[in-house]
C-alpha cells in the first residue's frame, strides 16, 4: 500500500466517524480529500466512492448516493477481473463488492424500487 493510500483510508475512516457523529461538512471534505489520495488505487477509490454514497444517504439525496454506489461496484468488479494470477475465491477476500450491493439494496428499497432491492441483495449474499 502507497502513502498516498494509507492517507486516503485514514481520511476515509475519520470521515465515517464524523458522519457518525453528525459532523456532516468535515465528512464531506474528508471524503474529497480521500478521493485525491486514492486516484491511483481502483480499491481505494472503491472504497472512497462506498463511503461518499453513505454521506449522500445520511444527507437524503438517495440519487447521488445510488451514483456512487455503481461507480464503486465498477471499480471492485474491475480488481477482481485484473487479478490474472489468483482465484476469484482469492479476489473476493481482498476486493469484495457483497458490501456495495447491500448498500444499493437499501437505497433502492427507500426509493421503492423493491424487486431490484432484492436482486441486489441476492448478488450479495452469492457473494458472501
């Protein structure tokens, strides 16, 4: 892991904290920080975009926070297809999208779309 990683999983812990705690403007700057420092790391970002759909779901714009999560679904498919070298069983314990379907499962379902909720859920739970 580059520094420039470590830094961007610190800025995205610290974020999840403060959108724990209602900390709603320094979450957000924290999770753009996080963005620049993962630009070279696809699971970085992955993780970075999971976390941003989190803080848009906080803040009720279901919407954007849906955007993210298909952008991070997309980056953790694409590090599992790039790992020529090992198994998917291999990839999965590294880069494991289970966590971004449950999330659109959850936003899906708030926006009352429930039968692509539980799709969702169901790629989940193969996955797990």
């Amino acid at each position: 892991m580059t520094v420039y990683s470590e830094i961007a999983l610190v800025c995205n812990v610290l974020s999840m904290q403060k959108l724990q705690s209602n900390e709603l403007k320094l979450a957000q700057e924290l999770l753009k920080k996080a963005e620049l420092f993962s630009e070279s790391n696809d699971r970085m970002k992955a993780v970075t975009f999971n976390n941003f759909a989190c803080y848009f779901r906080k803040t009720n714009q279901l919407r954007n926070a849906l955007s993210y999560l298909e952008m991070a679904l997309e980056l953790e498919y694409r590090c599992i297809n790039q790992s020529t070298d090992q198994t998917v069983a291999d990839c999965l314990t590294v880069s494991n999208p289970a966590e971004i379907h449950l999330n659109i499962c959850a936003i899906l379902s708030q926006l009352g779309k429930h039968d692509l909720a539980l799709h969702h859920s169901m790629k989940a739970l193969i996955l797990i």
